[in-house]
C-alpha cells in the first residue's frame, strides 16, 4: 500500500469513527432549545405579539426599549443561547426591553400592506409600551429590515422616540459593488409572485439568501464534521440550524411594495417613498441615532446603510463599525463583550 493510500484509508477510518461518535452524541440530545431569556408576552393583534423581558433588578434606564427584528426570520436569533444573546447582554446591562413577534402569517393575511405594519402594529405596540411604562417616549431599535421600517416610523412619528438605534440596516437600495441580491430584486417580477401565491412562502425567500454565497453552506456541514463528538459545539451548531429553518412567510402586498418602492425604486432614501397618503421625509427624524453596521456584511452592504447618515435630520447622531459579519453582530463573542454594552450605554446616556 502506497503512501496515497494509506493516507485515504487513515481518512476513512477517522470519518466514520467521527460519525460513529456523532450519532453517540445526537442520540443523548433532547429538545433543542432557543429564545431561553425569561419574558412574558404583554400585547397580542392579530399574529403580532410583544414580549416584555423579565429583570430580577430595576433598570438603569426606565425609559423601555422596544425591538424589531426582520419579518423573514424569528427573532430568536437575537437570544439564541445565554452566553450568545444580545437581548441577555442588554438587559444584564441595565436595559427594560420589550420586543416584538411578527407571528407566522397565513394565506389570508396576502393582503396586509406595509402601512398596517409600520402605521398599524409597531405604532399601536409602541403605543402599549408608552402607556404600560408611563413613559411619554421610548426608545427604539430595529434589525435588517426591522431597522428599515423603524427608520420609516421614526420619520413619522419622532415625537414618541427617545431615539433609534438600527443594526444592519439597508436604506440606499443602489449601492455600489457586486451586490446579487441587490440585483436580483430589481429583475425579478415580484407583480407575477403575488399575484401567483399571495402570501410568499419564507422558503422561496431564503433561497435567494443561500446563493449569495453558496460555499458557505458546504464549509459549515464539513465544519461540523469535526464537531459532532463536541456537544457544546454541535448545540451551537443545531440552535443555528434551528433558527435557520424557521422562515415565516410575508404577506403579499407588503412585500410588493417591499420589493417594488425600495428595492427598485429606492425612493426612500431619494424622499419619494410613500405610507399611505403620507411622503416619508427622513429630515423629520429627529431623535437621536445610532447606526451599527457589519464591516464584512456580505447580506446589507455597507454602502446601502451608511447614506442614511447624510438624509436624517437629527444632529445627534453615530456610526457604530462593528468587525465581521450581518449574523455576527447578534451572536458573536465580540457582540456580548463590545457591541452590546457599547449600545446600552449610549441608549442609557440618552435616557
């Protein structure tokens, strides 16, 4: 047996003993659990629900935070597991946070529009937490497209914010680059799909996500491989997965004009875009902001967030570079120990 040989038959051998000791492991693994942090739900319309995290201690901060994350994912995400939750983190940091669910929507629900998101539930949530608080404004903060739409209400509404802080959010949709995604929305015929299906289901959606960079998804499944006699490890790996494969659909008409106003067009970063019979005026956002972006993002492209700097009104306002990728800033390492308390206190100096 030639050297060649040897070394394939030593790579075999290794394999399956790791698959051996892998399906050890995945045999003495029960529920695989997400979203841990305790909270309570407070307010429910519709499929949409609001939690309110529970704290052992008064905040350092009173006035609430509120958060919304993207519609395409749960935002479970933002507390996968204790020592990678960014919700955790701000609340260990002396933050009273309150955070939105977009629910699952259903095919009937193809015709909910952005205006019954933006003006309808994250107006009327933002309503329930000034009142249950006693607080006449709040704080707000929003992720990827969740930041988008809080951007858009914070235009709207500045006078019951205390400020915003957006994470990976897009806002000019014609950034420079190679951006497919970017691309791809302006080609496809998002009239034709839903018209078609009405309620896009999240599984088409996310399809779109996995071509961006398509080796990613080989080097994480042969990554695990040298996992799966870790337990740790390969539960980090399935809380991932878990949340990766929980795709809500989005409504029709929300996501046409989704699509169709800011993908395509871009009009709101060029003060044309429309929510109902109101123009978006981004000089009328005010309040205090902070912008964190992903300085590796290969999903929202730095150039499509950062312009948002020079359309807003408010003079109170910062960048936040964060080093790595979009899903880096809600479960890295570096988000726990910089990113996150950076963001409380900088919310808890505007208190």
């Amino acid at each position: 047996m030639n050297w060649n040989q040897e070394s394939l038959v030593e790579e075999l051998r290794s394999t399956t003993q790791k698959l051996t000791d892998g399906y050890d492991t995945l045999r003495n693994i029960g529920e695989v659990e997400v979203a841990t942090t305790p909270k309570e739900k407070v307010w429910q319309c519709d499929h949409v629900s609001m939690y309110h995290y529970t704290r052992d201690s008064k905040p350092k901060c009173k006035t609430p935070v509120l958060v919304s994350f993207a519609m395409l994912n749960r935002h479970d995400v933002l507390d996968l597991q204790p020592d990678r939750s960014l919700m955790k983190k701000l609340l260990d940091e002396g933050l009273d946070i309150y955070i939105m669910d977009w629910g699952y929507p259903t095919k009937a629900d193809r015709y909910l529009t952005m205006e019954d998101y933006i003006d309808g539930y994250m107006n009327d949530a933002v309503d329930f937490v000034r009142k249950n608080s006693g607080s006449k404004k709040i704080h707000k903060m929003g992720i990827c497209q969740g930041g988008t739409f809080s951007m858009i209400y914070a235009s709207l509404y500045p006078e019951k914010l205390q400020s915003l802080t957006t994470y990976v959010a897009p806002f000019d949709f014609e950034p420079g680059g190679n951006c497919m995604l970017y691309t791809w929305a302006k080609y496809i015929d998002v009239d034709a799909m839903v018209d078609s299906v009405g309620t896009i289901p999240g599984e088409m959606i996310d399809s779109a996500f996995g071509m961006l960079k398509p080796s990613m998804n080989i080097s994480k499944y042969l990554g695990v491989l040298n996992s799966l006699d870790d337990e740790k490890k390969l539960m980090n790996f399935l809380r991932m997965e878990k949340w990766k494969g929980d795709l809500p659909a989005m409504p029709g008409e929300m996501y046409r004009k989704y699509i169709k106003d800011l993908f395509r067009d871009n009009l709101l970063i060029k003060g044309k875009f429309k929510l109902g019979d109101r123009k978006v005026d981004l000089k009328n956002m005010t309040v205090p902001y902070l912008n964190v972006y992903a300085t590796d993002d290969n999903i929202i492209p730095n150039d499509s967030t950062l312009p948002i700097m020079d359309a807003i009104g408010t003079k109170d306002k910062k960048e936040y570079p964060f080093p790595g990728g979009h899903i880096g800033v809600f479960v890295g390492s570096r988000s726990q120990k910089e990113l996150a308390p950076a963001v409380a206190n900088w919310v808890i100096e505007r208190c």
